[in-house]
C-alpha cells in the first residue's frame, strides 16, 4: 500500500477522482472485495495496520455509495437536462419576441 500511495499521480487522481466514472462492472467489483473482506474495510482493524489507509477505506466505501446514489437519479438528471434545454429554448424565445 505505501509503494501505491508513493507512486507518482495517486494522490491527484484520488482528489480528482469523478465518482459519475465508475461503472456497474467497476462497482460490482468493488463491493464483492467489500463483501469477501469486510475485516478489512473496517476502521479498527485498517487504523490497526495503517493509519493512512482507513481515511482511503472510508473514501472508497463513499464513492461506492455515492456512485450508487448517482445511478438511481440518473433519469432525473436527464430529465432535468431536457427541461433545462427546453427552458433554454423558450427564453430565447421570449427574447426575440421582445
């Protein structure tokens, strides 16, 4: 873990990371190693082992989840991207009719 963290571009990527990138074959990946090593994604025991890991634990586990969150709105937020185009179209619209 310390040779993957020291590599150059890690710690950029994690702070870039664009959880709306992951996939279902990516999350679906990522939850069966939650599931298959739960000790291992628990605070005590990574704290135990390394400190800078259970920050990293915590931020993979959220990403998950709000991965998840991100492809339950998914129709919405198309949704509202349509109604925001059509607004847009409107406005104009309005606009020329002034």
């Amino acid at each position: 873990m310390k040779r993957f963290l020291s590599q150059a571009g890690v710690i950029q990527g994690i702070l870039n990371f664009d959880a709306t990138s992951v996939t279902n074959a990516m999350r679906a990946k990522v939850n069966k190693l939650i599931a298959s090593k739960p000790m291992s994604f628990e605070q005590a025991n990574i704290t135990n082992v390394s400190r800078a890991c259970a920050p990293l634990a915590a931020w993979v586990q959220a990403n998950v989840a709000y991965s998840e969150v991100l492809l339950k709105i998914a129709p919405l937020t198309a949704e509202l991207s349509g109604l925001m185009s059509k607004l847009a179209k409107f406005q104009q619209r309005v606009d020329e009719c002034r």
